[in-house]
C-alpha cells in the first residue's frame, strides 16, 4: 500500500478536471485514509475531498474521527492521508509541530472569509444594549450570563488545544476581563 502526505486544503478541481474515463486512473490500487476533526459541519469538506479521489480511482477508507493535532501528527507518520481542513492561521503551532510544510502538501482555499466572534442572543443584545464583549467587565452584565451562580459568565468556546482557545485567550486578557475575572475560563468548552 502506498501512502502520499498530502494536506487536503486545496479545491481539488485539478484532480476533479483529470479525465476520469482514462483507462488507468491516478488512484488505481491505492488506498487513501482520511482524518476529520470532531467539528461535524466539517464533514462536509472530508466528503468532497474524498469523493472527488475516489472519482480519481482511489479507494477511500472510512474517515477517523480526532482532535486537530492528532491528524496532523498522524498524517506526518504516513498512518493518516490527508484532512481536508487545515484553518490558518489558527493551526499554524499544529501544522509547524508535527513538520509544516516539510512534511506536508496544502493548496489553495476553498472555505474563505471565515470569521470567529462571540454571539448572544438578539434580546438581551439590544436590552442591555450590549455591543462588545469588553462590557462583560460590568458584573451587571457578567451576571446576566452566569449560569452557575459563581458571579462570573459562563462562556462557551472551542475545544482545549485549538488554536482558538489560544485567541478566546488572548481576547479575554486584552479586553480586560481575566481581573477581576468575570468570565470564567474552565467553561470554555465546544
């Protein structure tokens, strides 16, 4: 069996536009094992990317289910083929550590203008005339999303180890928030 360390960020309209009547195809006899991450909306892309190899004759193992960091360390041991997500820049400590692009192949995107922010919900949004998380430094505020009665907010974020936790973080210290603590940061959780 023949492992290729690829990164599967790119369209892959090359490999769609490659003639899939030709008599050998590109992925003939070989066997390709995807990895996603736990986010289900992102199955979708492990979806496209495998069904347009296996258009392309490769055979296309059921896809492993894990955390970001695993799939690339296991793609950059050749156990995994490809994921077919790859966020910049918020996994660029992930990609760098399991070999960056010594070890890996990304092209092109096809998930643009992706964006990260904080959500509430529209009611109390305009009755406390909320705008920006900074307001959470009001405990008035705060104690609208505490829902553990610890006089802090609750908020709820990504998994521990993804590269926005790191910005939920980071975001959290330079507004302000982390002294007093109004937030709580053990409930930052998917």
């Amino acid at each position: 069996m023949r492992h290729r360390t690829m990164m599967a960020t790119a369209a892959f309209a090359t490999l769609i536009a490659t003639s899939t009547f030709a008599a050998d195809l590109p992925g003939k006899g070989i066997t390709v094992k995807p990895a996603q991450s736990t986010i289900s909306e992102e199955t979708f892309q492990t979806l496209l990317v495998s069904r347009a190899l296996e258009k392309l004759g490769y055979t296309v193992e059921k896809p492993s289910e894990v955390d970001y960091n695993v799939a690339y360390t296991s793609i950059a041991a050749g156990d995994t083929t490809f994921i077919a997500t790859n966020w910049q820049p918020l996994h660029d400590d992930m990609y760098a550590a399991a070999g960056g692009d010594n070890k890996f192949y990304r092209k092109g995107v096809y998930v643009s203008g992706a964006a990260q922010g904080y959500l509430i919900d529209k009611k109390t949004a305009e009755q406390y005339h909320i705008t920006s998380i900074d307001q959470l430094k009001d405990p008035q505020i705060a104690k609208l999303f505490d829902t553990n009665n610890d006089g802090k907010a609750d908020l709820t974020g990504c998994t521990p180890g993804w590269g926005c936790e790191a910005v939920i973080n980071h975001q959290i210290d330079a507004y302000g928030l982390s002294k007093p603590s109004p937030i709580t940061r053990a409930t930052t959780r998917r």
